[in-house]
C-alpha cells in the first residue's frame, strides 16, 4: 500500500510541476491567467478504527484553479488594443456561422480585411450592443449581440446645382491691363475665386470665377460694373451661349444685377453625367474698400471614406469619416460571472461558459460590475516568474522526497525478500 501513497506523491508533483510549466510557457501570452493545484489528503476507507491509528493513503488533486486576477497593462497606442481594468470578459463569436460566444481577455483586436469586421486574432468577432445614431444602446441581452462591421464609405453623392458666394469687389478698381479676357493671362483679370464642387457620383471638381473690372458701360456716378467668368476644370460655362456674366453694383456698393441666380448653361463632366449649375451673388456680393471672400457655399456631398475609429471608456465605437460625417457602430459588451474559476479553457486564451461558471451577464463598460475599458493598451498575463520559478523548485523537492519514499521502499522489500529466501 506504501507503493501507491508514494506514487501519488509522485503523481501530484508531476501534476504541480505542469501546472507550473504551462503558467511559465504564458508568461508573454496577452490576456494569460494562472492556475494553481490544490490538494487534499487521502484517509484509509474504513473509518471505524481509533483516529488515532489512522495511516494516510496518499495525495489527491482537488482542483487546477485558475486565478483572474488582472494582468500587467501595457499601453500601445492602437485604437483597436482593448483592455479591461477590473471584472469582465470580451464576448466573441465563432467566424463559421455558429451561434457559440466564447470569451477572453485579450483585447488584440484588429479589422478583417475581408469582411470589414472587428475580429481577435483567432478571427472572432467582437460582440457589442447595437446603438442609435446618439449612442445609446438600443438592444440588450445575449440575443442582442451584433459583429462591428466597419462601413467602407458614408452618405450618398449629390451633384452640385447651386454655389452661393459672398464675395466683395473693390469700388476703385480699374479696367485689367489686358482689355481681351484670357484665363491664362493674371493681367486679363482683377480678381479670382474658387469653390469645390460635385459631379453626381461624388467625385469633386473646382469651379473657378475670375472677376473682370468693365469700366467701358460705367455711368460715372460711382456705380462700378464688373463681369464673371465661370470655368469647370478646363470647361468654360455660358449662360444662355454667353461666356462672361455682367454683375453691376450702384455707388453704395450694393449689387443690382444680376437679380437672380446666374443660370449656366448644361456641362458634362469629365466621364460624368451633364448637370445644370446656378452662380447665386444676390444679397452677398458687394463692391467696397478691397476684394475680399467672406462666404461660399455650395450643395453638393461626396461619400465620405473612412478615416478614424475611436473607442471611448463607456465602449462606444464610433467611425469618421473624409467628408465630416461620423457614424456610431456599437458599445462593447462586457461580460462577468459569478464564478469565473468555472469556465472552461478552450485555449488561444479564450473561456466558454459551464453550470459551475453560471451564465454570463451582459453589459457595458462602468456599468454594474462591469470594468472600466481601456483603450491602447493590452493586458499582459498574470504570471509572475519569480513566484512560479520558486514553486517549480518546490515541486521538484517534492517530486525527488516522495521518488525517495518509493525507492527506500523498494529496498525495505528487497531486504524482506532476500530474508525469506
């Protein structure tokens, strides 16, 4: 019997030694938690003799527990690098299409670049709540958890139809040195403005006015009289087949013509579909002091390419996007256990739920006992080398003591045997 009491000896250091080989492999693993072996002793079966004559059996184990205390944190700069401060697991979901949530601790997240999906680095995607256009949560529970997809672009193209300027001429400027109005000569024109514009698929072009004094119809009474000359890109626009538009400003500077909308005449853009522009100066040009621009304005969009995502501490992810427009995408869940030494490892640093667990309870970050979240940083394992390398070398006393046990028993009967021949 003394055999098997040494060998279980034997068997729990082994299982020690493992335990703590495998914390020590994980010691760079993000998101790594430790475990510890408990043990217990093992009692004769009968327990009707006097207590006080009672041998032991041996060594069993009684649990490999696992230790969630929180990892060191590491900052890292990248949006999509998540951590948790405190309680609380990430929620994930399978990429095959089953509906299985796993979680884990490590926030290493990153953008799918096939599906445009917030995934870990085993391809999972990260779960979060679905939110408004004002960011709150409108869908709760476990049934209520979507994949982040990030949108490509944002809004819908629309073709510029109107620019409106505000733009001030000089009331004592004279006639251009050259009298022949030449887009390419700066001595044909007095002034110059541009405004961005919009063809219908969105892809943007510059409209460009150049402003030429016409002193030939002034009526000398302090009156000034101008015309404008519109170009697309290279493309000249006319208005009614008439390339430059007379604008005329009354001694006070105030515009009295044109009285409406400057209507040009159908362009194509380059590769695009024809469309209508209206120069619109009423009620904002002027002519006083000096050439100046105080507005302009046009109503056209362009879809807008993403170009940021941020993550604040309440999870909630929203994108931005080239053409000003911002979209919120989702609030990460959090989820937290009753007893988090139950779930079950399924490796890849990754839990799944178990009866001795509990089911998980949803949230989001700061809320119940959910963790605060961390943006830019990662959590490191919880391993601490020093602790776990002074424990291997008691594993290993253990190991030898109890090989020790085994051999001097061996020999105590071999000498039994060598008696009885």
């Amino acid at each position: 019997m003394s055999f098997y009491t040494s060998l279980s000896g034997l068997q729990a250091a082994q299982f020690d030694m493992s335990t703590i080989s495998h914390n020590l492999a994980n010691v760079a693993t993000n998101g790594f938690k430790k475990s510890t072996s408990f043990f217990g002793d093992v009692m004769a079966s009968s327990f009707s003799s006097d207590p006080r004559t009672m041998v032991g059996s041996g060594v069993v184990l009684l649990q490999n527990r696992q230790d969630f205390s929180e990892g060191n944190l590491r900052s890292t700069g990248s949006v999509l690098d998540l951590a948790i401060s405190g309680d609380g697991f990430f929620a994930v979901r399978s990429p095959n299409g089953s509906a299985n949530v796993t979680y884990t601790r490590n926030g290493g997240f990153q953008v799918d670049p096939g599906t445009r999906n917030i995934v870990d680095s085993q391809g999972n995607f990260l779960q979060a709540y679905p939110v408004d256009a004002d960011g709150n949560v409108v869908a709760t529970g476990t049934a209520g958890l979507i994949n982040v997809r990030l949108p490509e672009t944002s809004g819908t193209a629309i073709a510029t139809t109107n620019v409106s300027l505000g733009v001030n001429l000089s009331n004592v400027a004279t006639a251009p040195a050259v009298a022949t109005f030449d887009r390419t000569d700066p001595t044909s024109y007095n002034n110059v403005t541009s405004t961005k514009i919009y063809d219908s698929a969105g892809n943007a072009m510059t409209v460009t006015n150049y402003w030429v004094r016409d002193t030939a119809t002034d009526a000398g009474d302090g009156s000034s009289n101008w015309k404008v000359y519109s170009f697309v890109g290279d493309q000249a626009l006319s208005a009614g087949g008439v390339a430059g538009q007379p604008v005329a400003f009354d001694p006070a500077g105030a515009m009295t013509a044109p009285a409406a909308p400057i209507a040009y005449d159908a362009f194509t853009p380059l590769g695009g579909t024809a469309q209508s522009l209206t120069l619109d100066l009423t009620g904002s040009a002027s002519a006083t002091g000096t050439f100046s621009v105080a507005s302009q304005t046009q109503n056209g969009a362009t879809t807008g390419e993403l170009s940021n995502l941020s993550i604040d501490d309440d999870g909630l992810i929203v994108a931005s996007f080239s053409n000003g427009d911002t979209m919120a995408l989702g609030k990460v869940a959090v989820a937290t256990f009753t007893d988090p030494t139950g779930l079950k490892q399924m490796g890849d640093g990754h839990w799944e739920a178990t009866g001795i667990s509990g089911s998980p309870v949803f949230a989001t970050p700061n809320q119940g006992t959910a963790g605060r979240l961390l943006t830019g940083t990662l959590e490191g394992s919880n391993v601490d080398i020093t602790e776990e390398l002074v424990n291997l070398i008691s594993a290993q006393r253990n190991f030898q003591a109890n090989a020790k046990a085994l051999d001097t028993q061996s020999q105590t009967s071999q000498t039994i045997f060598n008696i009885r021949s």
